[in-house]
C-alpha cells in the first residue's frame, strides 16, 4: 500500500513536471522566433546597419558584453562594468520597447503614432527615416509647374512686405523648432516645455559669433513647441518662410537642435582650441526638390570644418526619406544638432563658436 502510494505520488509528481517543462519550452520558442523574426525584419530592412552604427559612434563598449561572464574581468574595471550594465538596461528598453526615455517624441511614437517602417517594440524601428518627426507635412510645397489638363496653378498676389531694416546684410537665417529642448550635463533640466531652452542660447551664440566675424545673421526667438510638441515643424515652418521673405540676399537658413539619447549613453565631445565642445550633427531632409543642394552644403562645411577643427562635425549626414524639416525654402537649409542632452551648454556653445568661424570663412570666400 506504502509502495503503490509512493509510484502514485511519483506518477503525478512527473506529470507535473512534464506539463512545467513543457509551458517553459513554447516560452523559450515563442522569444526565440520573435528574435529572430526581428533580426530577420532588421537585416531585410538595413536599419541593424543604423543600429551598430549609431552604438559605434557613440562608442558603445562591446567588448565589456563579450566579456561579462569572463573570470576575473569585472573585478579590476568594476565601475566601467556597472556603468556598461546601466547603459545596457536603457538600450534595451529602447531596443524592446521602442521608448527612449530621454527623448519624449519616442512616448508618443511608441503607443499613438506607430512607424510604418515595421513592429513599434523594435528600437530599430523608431522613426529611422525621420530622426527628428516631423511628423505629417501640411504645407505642400508651392510649384509653379502647370496642373494636369493644361491649367495653370493660380498664385494669388501677395503685397511686398514692409522692408527689414539691415535684411540685405543678413547671409545667415537661425532659428529653433524644439525650443524648449536643454542640456542637462551640467545639472540642469533637459526640456523648458513652453520656454525658450538652451538651443535657444545656442543659436544667439551662433547669431553674435557671425557678426563679430563681419557676417550678417539674424535668429527668431518665435518658440514654436509649446502648444504641441509633435506639431512643432507645421508652426516652424511659418518662421522660416517670413525668414526667407524679410531676408531676400540669405544664403544659409539653420535650424538649431540638441539630439536625444538613450540614457547611459555617453556624450561626443571633441577639443577646439583647448575647450572640451560637442559634436554637430547634420541632418537633411530629402522630400524636397532641392535637398542635394542642401547636402552639397553641408559637405562643403564638413570638408573646411575637417581641416581646421577636425572631429567637430560627425562624420555622417543623417538623411531622412520622408521629411523636409524646411529645407525646402532655402538652397542652405541645413538642421544641425549641437550635442545630445547630456552635454553642458557651455560645450553647445563652444561647438557654435567653431561652426560660426567655419561659416564665416565659407560665406567669404563665396564671391
């Protein structure tokens, strides 16, 4: 009786096990299958490249990953490892969520406006052909070309402005679509949602370095991200067209942003003259019917900028395929990034100074 009572309890006791065994496979399986699905998605995509990438250039240590299970590996570099482990867990809530808890757009991005691109829960998905959401374009880009059928596009008039006092003098058109955006490397907030932020000081830098070297500049404090942050660009884009209106001989029209990154990820600084500043990042929009002339630009820059300061442009132009980002109305509509949030302001500004001097000799020796 003992004995058939013990093969009993046995009998259930393996059955049991077997049912736990197998819950735990159909888990493991269903994770595996959606990694894969996901490398595969990401491979057919390109974008694994963008991914790599972008931990590369902000010099993601790999080797510490390769290396954590390795005897005796994290006891000399104990804090690198800890602080390799933080920046882990952020990249891989970006990676599994898509949420980047640095950069708010990615809130908004993740649960109520999904990229088309592919499953929002990929990181890699997040917005690649448009870095900076723009968003729906609402303002279609004015052509004179006749419309189907033979007719014309008729252009209302439109009165001439009163003159800008000192607009012809002015080659350098600034202003900020993410006003509110800070650095908060030293401290501070990383967003004055409804203010004007730290990129706005970063573009009155740039503005007062231009003319001091004897270029005429002009920068709009107009904020346009306080009613909605994920509409800024359809209120930007009304700025930088009374820009290019007030200021007919323009050459250059730049819009000035801080990038966003996930946290743990460390800032990109490089030394101009002595001083730790940030790296600039350039990004052009290609819907618009003159963005290679825009990007022919931004190389020239990159090319003088190279010589004289080298490492402060990232090497790489961020395109995006389905933004403009104001690019149209200017042949030197340029967005640059000054840094992420984690860099200080001072070094933000002293990133603009360089890119001032490098402006100034551009726009001299252009007859």
């Amino acid at each position: 009786m003992l004995r058939e009572d013990f093969y009993q309890r046995q009998k259930k006791s393996f059955r049991i096990w077997k049912v736990r065994e197998w819950a735990r496979g159909l888990l493991l399986g269903l994770a595996s299958s959606l990694i894969i699905a996901g490398l595969i998605y990401a491979i057919y995509s390109g974008s694994s490249c963008q991914l790599v990438g972008f931990l590369t250039q902000q010099s993601f240590p790999f080797e510490s990953i390769l290396m954590e299970g390795a005897p005796g590996y994290s006891q000399p570099e104990r804090a690198r490892l800890d602080l390799t482990r933080n920046q882990e867990a952020a990249v891989s809530m970006f990676l599994l969520t898509g949420v980047n808890i640095a950069d708010p757009r990615t809130f908004f991005l993740g649960y109520f406006s999904p990229p088309p691109q592919g499953p929002v829960w990929l990181g890699w998905a997040y917005n690649p052909k448009d870095p900076e959401f723009e968003g729906p374009i609402l303002e279609p880009i004015e052509s004179d070309t006749p419309k189907p059928g033979g007719t014309e596009a008729v252009i209302p008039p439109v009165p001439t402005p009163a003159p800008v006092p000192g607009a012809k003098e002015i080659l350098v058109g600034i202003y900020n679509t993410h006003n509110s955006e800070c650095y908060s490397g030293d401290g501070g907030p990383e967003r004055r949602t409804g203010e004007n932020g730290d990129v706005v000081t970063v573009g009155e830098t740039l503005k007062k370095d231009l003319i001091q070297d004897g270029i005429g500049a002009a920068h709009s404090l107009q904020i346009h991200d306080a009613v909605d942050f994920m509409k800024a660009y359809s209120y930007s884009v009304k700025t930088a067209t009374q820009m290019t209106k007030d200021y007919p001989n323009m050459k250059v029209l730049i819009d000035v942003h801080r990038d966003g990154f996930p946290a743990g990820v460390p800032k990109r600084t490089i030394t101009v003259k002595g001083q730790k500043v940030s790296q600039v990042l350039v990004i052009i929009g290609k819907m618009n019917p003159h963005w290679q002339t825009n990007e022919k630009l931004a190389k020239e820059l990159m090319a003088l900028a190279e010589k004289k300061y080298p490492g402060l442009f990232s090497p790489n132009i961020s395109y995006a395929e389905i933004a403009r980002y104001n690019q149209h109305l200017s042949d030197g509509g340029l967005l640059l990034e000054f840094g992420s949030q984690n860099n200080t302001l001072a070094e933000a500004n002293g990133a603009a100074d360089a890119v001032a001097e490098i402006l100034a000799d551009y726009l001299k020796a252009k007859p």
